[in-house]
C-alpha cells in the first residue's frame, strides 16, 4: 500500500477535520462530535433540513455536498462503513429548524439499519422526519427487484434537486415527493479498471488484470456483472448506456441530466473521451441531455474506472438541477 498517511486508523477523522479547516466557510464539525459535519452557517427556520450519510472514501459525496442549496448535515463512517445511529441522530438534530428533516442516503442495509434507529430517536425529541432511499444502480438488481439496488452517484443529483426544493420553502412532504421522483428516476451503471486499497485493510479490495475491466461493480468493490478484457472508450460508454436505457425505455424527446463520474482515479480528460460517445448515442436515439455533469462527484478511493448516471427531467427537476447552491465541490 503507498498512500499518504499518518495512521489508517486516523483516515476518516484526519479527512473531516482538513475539509472543515480548508472550507470553513461551508462547513463545521458538530459541537461534540468527530464524524457529524453541518453547514458553517444555521439554514433559516422553518426550513426543512436535508440529512445524509454514509462511509467515509466517497468524497465529494457525502460530507462535501452540506452547504446552501444541498445538504444540511451529514453523518460519517469509517471507511466504507455505515455510521452510527446516534451520530446521524446528531446530524438530524443539527439540521432541524422546526419544519423536519429528510434523510436522504443510499440503500446499504447498515445506513438503512441506522437511520431507521436515529429517526426513532429524533422523533422521541420532537423531530419529524422523512425518507428517500437512492437505488439507482442497474448492476445490483433487476428492474422487477429495484428495491434491492444499491445506491450510488445518483444521489448527486437528488442532493442537489432535494436541496433546492427545501430552499425554495416546500414543506416537507413536498420535499420528500420531489427527492422520491429525483430518486425513482436515477439510473446508474459503472466500470471499474482497478481496485480501491482502504487504509485499514492494506491491500486493494479485490484483483484486476492489467488488461481486464470490469463492468458493474459497486463503489465498494462490490462484485460486477461481467469481467473481460478492456475495451475501448467507445465500448465502455456503450456497455454502461444500453443497460440504463434499457432500463428507463425513454421515448423519443426526453430531457435527462447526465452525470460522468470519476471513481477517483480516472482523469477528467478520458470523462470527456466517454461523454463525447454518449451525447452521439443519445443524440441518436432523440434522447436530449439538458444537464451534463463530468468530474469527480462520487468516489471509491483511487478506483480507477467511471459511472454514468441519466435522470429523466421535467420541467421542476430542471429548475431544481438549475437552482443556486454552493459547496466546495460544486457551484451554481
């Protein structure tokens, strides 16, 4: 392993505590808490609070999207582990202002586990709360058991979309509606080129020959759908379109955001290499991407390898996809 360390078991708390002390004007670590990060400035009252979480080797996502216009608070894990249930009661608490909160994550059973506990305890304090799961991706389950996909750069986009939509001042159960259709309508699919190494465990999470890929995984290295040899860019767009539009049947004159992830190792330029067979794929099929989003949004570690995800829009998830907001990692 050669990362730049002090202590792997130090990773995830040395990683929050430079991202508040490089971005003070986003974001503070919560008064008795290591893990628990909380926009730098109190949201306004009456607005409802937008909470996620999940482990620690993804950023931007979780921590780095709190800020005006996304995220109020956010609980952290370890690395690629789920957070506990009273730190994301913490981050609930840090996000309510008296018209509710909404938890917003992924669909990993510790994070579903936890947050079921710390609404129970929120709500024991006053607190009411919501929830939108995000399983957006193609590879980890049929459409007829979608409720069983994982949740993965799509929750991008319903960050963004939830927190216009509170900042806009809908209450909470429109809030909810909006980030529910943002997150029933996300669709994702990833390659992987090489492993993620995390700090505590000392070695890449799984093996990949130098001229293999493979498509699906998860972002925790979560076995794909297919491994084989590597194939040309053109090729990689392909094999992680067709799923997804096989999957959302778009007809012809649809509106989607797109979204080219790096999974962190993979350079911006080879995300345009990709975005360029994709816009001719989508052009061709009457397919028209309003949004187009490529960087480094969701990681897994070093991963080399990228997601593509595709929204459909109407008219107020564009607007929301549109609204003012600012983090560190992304400004409207």
């Amino acid at each position: 392993m050669k990362k730049i360390l002090n202590d792997p078991f130090a990773y995830a708390d040395e990683t929050l505590q430079g991202l508040v002390r490089a971005y003070p004007q986003y974001y503070r670590l919560v008064e008795g808490t290591t893990r628990v990060i909380a926009r730098a400035e109190t949201p306004k009252n009456g607005k409802v609070g937008i909470v996620s979480g999940g482990g620690s080797g993804h950023l931007p996502i979780f921590t780095g999207y709190v800020g005006p216009g996304f995220l109020d608070a956010v609980a952290s894990g370890d690395v690629f582990a789920s957070p506990s249930a009273d730190e994301m009661a913490t981050a609930i608490r840090a996000a309510d202002t008296g018209a509710g909160v909404l938890r917003l994550y992924g669909n990993y059973g510790g994070d579903v586990m936890n947050f079921d506990m710390a609404g129970d305890l929120a709500e024991m304090d006053g607190i009411t709360c919501a929830t939108v799961l995000l399983a957006d991706d193609v590879a980890s389950a049929s459409l007829a058991e979608r409720e069983k996909r994982r949740g993965v750069a799509g929750m991008v986009l319903a960050f963004k979309i939830a927190g216009a939509a509170a900042e806009a001042g809908l209450d909470l159960a429109g809030v909810t509606e909006v980030a529910q259709r943002a997150a029933d309508g996300c669709r994702t699919m990833g390659v992987a080129l090489s492993s993620c190494t995390v700090p505590q465990a000392g070695k890449p999470t799984f093996s990949l020959g130098e001229d293999e890929m493979e498509v699906g995984m998860g972002i925790h290295g979560e076995p794909g759908v297919m491994r084989g040899k590597l194939q040309t860019a053109n090729q990689i767009a392909d094999a992680m379109l067709d799923p997804i539009l096989a999957d959302l049947n778009l007809p012809r004159g649809a509106q989607v955001a797109v979204l080219v992830n790096s999974l962190g190792a993979t350079p911006v330029e080879e995300l345009f290499i990709l975005y360029n067979r994709i816009a001719d794929r989508l052009e061709a099929e009457g397919i028209t991407p309003t949004r187009r989003i490529v960087g480094r949004y969701a990681t897994s570690m070093e991963m080399a390898g990228v997601s593509l995800t595709l929204l459909p829009l109407d008219d107020t998830l564009d607007g929301f996809l549109a609204a003012p907001a600012e983090c560190a990692f992304w400004k409207v």
